[in-house]
C-alpha cells in the first residue's frame, strides 16, 4: 500500500518538475549584446 502511495505522489512530483523547467526554459532571458565601443 504505501509503495503505491509514494509511486503516485512521486509520478506527480515528476509531471510538475517538467512542466516547471519547461516554463522556466521558456522564459529565458535574451542575452545583452555589448556594443563594440565601450566608451558609448
């Protein structure tokens, strides 16, 4: 009983684990690009 218990929770921790590094990979920031002449 308790094996399914943690397989079920464990199942569930892993859904929401990929759908939170999904989104995170979905927001990542663009990379400030630094103009040649620094002094500008």
């Amino acid at each position: 009983m308790a094996e399914g218990y943690l397989e079920s929770h464990y199942a569930e921790y892993e859904r929401r684990k990929a759908a939170w590094l999904k989104k995170k990979k979905k927001q990542a920031r663009p990379l400030i690009e630094k103009p040649e002449d620094e002094a500008l």
